[in-house]
C-alpha cells in the first residue's frame, strides 16, 4: 500500500511538471548590419553578471523528435512543388543529421553559465540569431573579442565552443522541422475538411490558415492564386534558413575555435610553445586552466604572470632518480603542478614535448571518426614585429629586439612621409647612432621631416624596457 501511495503521489508531480512546464519557443532572430552586430555584441558582453560554474541546461537542443519525424518523411514523393523542395533538402543531408543528433553535447552542461544558459551557449547565439544563422567568421571574430574583452573566455569553453554553435542549430533544425510538420498538418485536415466540409465545417471556420486554405482550394478546384504567393514566401523562408543550417554546420565542423583561446596570444611569443605539436599546446593551456581555477585567478591574467615570471635563464634544478635497466638507464623525475611546472615547459622544446607532448595527459577519444581539423591553440595573428620589428609609437622609434639567430637587420621605414634608414647589430652594450653620432644611453630616437641614419647597438640581454 506505502508503494502504491508513494508511486501515486511521485506520478502527480511528474504530471504538474509535464503540464506546467514552459512550451519550447522559437528565438527571435534578424539580421544587423555590421556596426550594429559588433555594438549589440559588445553591449551583451558588458551586461553579463559573472558566470557560475556548471549548470547550463541544453535539453532542449537534443529534443530531435520534430527533427526525425520529418526525416521519416522525406522518403516520401510530395506532388506539391514547396514540401517537394523541403523534403528534398532534408533528405540530401539525411545520414549526416543522424550521426548530428547522436553527438553528446552534455559538456556544455559544466561550463560557466549564466541565468541557466551556458555563456558559449550564449556567445553562439549572438552570431547565429543576428546573422540568419549563416556561419559568418568576421562575426565570430567580433563576437569573441567583445566577451574576451568582458570577461577571458575559459579553456573548457573555448574547447567546447564547436559543440555550442551545434547545439544551437540543432535546435533551430528541430524549430524548422516542427514548422515543416505543422505544413503537413494542415494540409492533411485541409484535404479531409474539402473531401467532409460538414464534418469538419466548424473548426474550418476558426481556422485562419493561408497554408488550410491553399490546400482546401486546391482540393475543392478552386483557383488558389490569391494564397499561392503567400504560401511560397512561407516555404522559401523555410528551405531559406534550412540551407543556412546545413550550410552553417558545415562550416563549424571544420572551424578552428582553439584559435580564439586568448592567453594564446601570450604563449605564441615563447618559441618552445610555437613549435610544439597541436596536441601539446592543448594539454598546456588545459593545465594552465586548472592551475588559474585552483588559484582563482582569470586564465588571462594567470598568462600574463606566467610571461612576467622572469627566471626562465635560471631555473631551478629538479630531482631525478636514475636506474640501471638492460644496459640503459631509466629516469625518474616529479614536477609539482604550479608555475613553475608551466615555466619549464616554456624554457625549451624538449622541456615542453617531455611535459606536454603527446604521450603525457589524458588520452581522449574523439567523437568523429574522422578529424577533419586539428585544434590548433594558436591565435588568429601571431606578432611577428614584437620580436624583431622596428617599433614606432607617435613620432618616437625604439631600439628593435634581434632575435637569436640575426646578427644584424636593415630597413627603410617611412614616417609621416620621410624616409629614414634603421639598421640594428649586436653589440656588448646599447647605444645609437644618429646620421653618424654616436650617443650612449639614449634610450630612443625622436623622428621628425629630416631623413636619419640610425644605428642601434643591441645587447644580447636587450628589452624595450632596458632602453
């Protein structure tokens, strides 16, 4: 009997829920122009509250119920020309959105999150919804920036930033699908109602559909020109953003988004981290995320005071234990998760493939069976000029950084129309050399509409901020 109680009571919740919950609506979406996508976008950014760990909910975008319906219907011969065209396009990408539908996108559920909305989610969103959901990268760009500059977008979600543009055409796809199975809909009534008028008359009557009177008419012989048109908008607008979805999961598939990870615009200044491998630099920056978290600290900053860490000619010696094994020696050493661990991997190639390469971490399985891109941890545009670029702020030049390899760099550069000639070569101490005057300790040279000749002395140990 307490079974039977307990069961009834637990069945007239689920009951409430099933009928109180909040109905599935579609998105408002429309299309800006550039300035006002990059203005909504920046705005958006700056009135997000701080995100908290985990608890997006994404349900909604793995409801595909509309989505396989209208997939078993697409097998189907449809004698009129919209639905034809419709189903035709669903079926072409018929395999490809079963394999979509079966991506676990559960991850999203543990990223920062605000208001119950993951903030990639969010982020996605805001490209999608202003663009006619066509994957656009200027936009993605745009976008990113303005939360980058809001906030540093963590590792996990710009790991998991492909999954997030997923989830929300999925769940455009399954909003077009229910569109696209509610045109049925009418249509089947509209024939029954024309074959039975009397059976059907009263909820014909209440019934203000262009969709249920285009078929009615055409079932009754009647001339469906005056509903035509507007039918056809209907349908072009579906088959419109239904090959803006195909289109857009297309072009996701094969983005880059590790590309848009901001500290890597810090790490690509240390060689080590530029020539590692792909999988390197993403079990690196994954650990550089979990020591910033553990600290408190944004991703970013923690970057930075990684740069500022000043000690990478002189790091301290670790402990290792050697083995006699077979005629070889087997090499034991520990490095404790902190700074210092991320230092060492910076301060050579070796260092970081021993560390970070790819037999060290987590090994992880990948979803696709075919990987068509590496993610590649590397920012959009790497800074080539601040290490060995002439740099020129206002009207004052500074002394360049040479990098190992040069001995000696020569260029012209024009500024505010006059040509002025730089060179740069090593040298045990800094100086310059002014259209043949040689100054000690100066620590720039002013450019003004007299051509210079000028020659930097460049100590091997020189900084922008040494000068």
């Amino acid at each position: 009997m307490e079974y039977a109680i307990a069961g009834g009571v637990t069945l007239i919740f689920v009951l409430i829920y099933i009928f109180t919950r909040p109905k599935k609506r579609e998105r408002f979406s429309r299309a800006l122009k550039e300035e006002e996508f990059s203005e909504a976008a920046r705005e958006l950014a700056r009135s997000l509250p701080p995100p908290k760990d985990g608890g997006g909910d994404i349900a909604e975008g793995k409801d595909a119920r509309a989505v396989k319906k209208a997939l078993s219907l697409s097998d189907r011969q449809w004698a009129d020309e919209g639905l034809a065209r419709l189903f035709m396009t669903l079926k072409d990408r018929k395999d490809d959105v079963k394999v979509l539908l079966k991506e676990d996108l559960s991850s999203l559920q543990d990223l920062p999150s605000v208001g119950g909305r993951p903030r990639a989610v969010i982020l996605a969103e805001t490209v999608l919804e202003n663009s006619r959901y066509i994957f656009c990268e200027d936009r993605v760009d745009i976008a990113t920036e303005a939360f980058n500059a809001a906030r540093t977008l963590t590792f996990s979600e710009t790991a998991n930033m492909k999954k997030a543009f997923e989830h929300v055409l999925i769940r455009k796809l399954s909003f077009l699908c229910a569109r696209l199975g509610e045109i049925c809909r009418l249509k089947r009534f509209a024939e029954r109602a024309a074959k039975h008028p009397r059976m059907y008359s009263g909820k014909a009557k209440r019934l203000k559909s262009v969709i249920f009177s285009r078929f009615a008419a055409g079932e009754l012989g009647y001339d469906t020109g005056k509903f035509e048109e507007r039918y056809l908008a209907l349908t072009d607008e579906l088959a419109f953003y239904l090959n803006n979805v195909f289109d857009a999961l297309d072009n996701v598939a094969i983005f880059d988004f590790s590309a848009y990870y901001e500290p890597c615009g810090i790490l690509a200044r240390f060689d080590p981290y530029v020539s590692a491998s792909p999988k390197a630099r993403e079990n690196f920056a994954e650990k550089l995320c979990a020591l910033s978290t553990r600290e408190n600290l944004d991703e970013y900053a923690y970057a930075v005071r990684l740069e500022n860490f000043g000690e990478y000619g002189k790091l301290p010696p670790f402990a290792v234990k050697r083995l006699k094994i077979a005629g070889g020696t087997l090499v034991l050493a520990h490095f404790s998760d902190d700074l210092l661990l991320l230092a060492r991997a910076l301060s050579s190639p070796v260092m970081m493939e021993l560390l970070f390469g790819e037999g060290s971490g987590k090994r992880r399985k990948s979803i696709l069976k075919i990987a068509k891109i590496k993610s590649s941890f590397m920012p959009k545009r790497r800074a080539e000029e601040e290490s060995c670029g002439i740099k020129i702020r206002g009207d004052t030049l500074f002394p360049p950084i040479l990098p190992r390899e040069a001995e000696r760099t020569e260029c012209v550069i024009v500024h505010n129309g006059v040509r002025h000639l730089v060179r740069a070569e090593r040298s045990l101490e800094p100086w310059v050399r002014v259209n043949g005057t040689l100054m000690m300790g100066v620590p720039a040279v002013t450019l003004g509409q007299i051509p210079l000749d000028v020659t930097f002395g460049v100590a091997d140990n020189a900084s922008e901020s040494a000068f």
